[in-house]
C-alpha cells in the first residue's frame, strides 16, 4: 500500500484539479492562492481555464483549433476605390518633376512624406558622368524632390524654388 502511495500523491499534483485557485474569504478580505485556505476562513474552488485548443469563440459557441490553417491572402483593392490625397499630390508632384526635368515616363516615385504644404518624394534617378580619362560610368541614386501644393494644387512658382534648392534646377 505505500508503494502506491507516492504515485497517486503525483498523479494528484499533476492533476487538473490541483492547478485549481482557492477563493478564500475571511473578515470581508478576499485573496485567491493556488493552496488550500487557512483554517477559519470559507473557501471556493475555481476551476482552471479550459485549454486554448477548445477554447470557445466568445459568444459563437464554436470551438478554435489552435494552430489554425494560415488563411488566404487578401485580394488587392478594386481599382475603383480612390487613392489617399497624399498618393494624388505625389503623382501631381513627380508629373511636374517629369515634364520639367525630361524624366522617362516609366519613373516612378518610391515614398512621399509632407510637412504643412510641402511634399517631399523620392525619385530614382539614372546618371552618367566621365571621369578626367574619359571613361563613362553610369549609376542610380535616388534624390529628393519637393513640391508646394495649396488647396490640392501644384504651385509651380513655389516648386521651381524647391526644385533650385533640392539641385533639379540652375
């Protein structure tokens, strides 16, 4: 017999009931603990959570399998849906840097950041340069350009300056 005795003393550690909370409850002070309450104080025995792979949705009454099938990517927006103000003053902004600086038509813009009413892009640009030899290389860098806009309006005055200071323009 006390052979078997330490065993089931394990077994009943390891159970689900021995992980369970005591509310213990005495002289209107409550606490909880994890081991029995002291003598003279009333007790209540809170079960532990349910493991998180029965875990029901809260309401639905359906049960979650954890881990859970990756789901599927989400379809891109339909082109219908309006672009941001900022994405429309950005393409405002590289259309004029396009056409004033001979830009190809292919070039895109890579981010736009705004502060008050300048909006600043980043363009990759294409050069080529001859070193005191004669050799040519060529190369890309990626340079910034700003634009003023005032009530989602290019101002050309105003972005010429931009463009002096930002070395677009002589």
């Amino acid at each position: 017999m006390k052979k078997l005795l330490l065993p089931f003393a394990l077994l009943t550690c390891l159970s689900p009931l021995a992980s369970a909370i005591q509310r213990c409850e005495s002289g209107g002070r409550i606490w909880y603990q994890d081991t029995a309450c002291p003598a003279g104080s009333s007790s209540a025995s809170i079960a532990p959570a349910p493991p998180l792979q029965n875990a029901p949705l809260s309401g639905s009454g359906h049960v979650v399998s954890i881990p859970q099938e990756p789901s599927q990517p989400l379809p891109p927006p339909p082109n219908h849906l309006p672009a941001s103000v900022y994405e429309h003053e950005a393409r405002l902004c590289l259309d004029w840097y396009k056409k004033q600086m001979q830009l190809p038509p292919d070039t895109q813009y890579l981010d736009y950041t705004k502060d008050k009413r300048v909006l600043t892009i980043t363009i990759p640009v294409r050069f080529s340069t001859m070193n005191q030899w004669g050799a040519f290389s060529e190369g890309a860098a990626n340079k910034q350009a700003s634009c003023e806009i005032h009530n989602n309006r290019l101002d050309d005055a105003w972005t010429r300056i931009h463009a002096q200071r930002g070395g677009w323009m002589q």
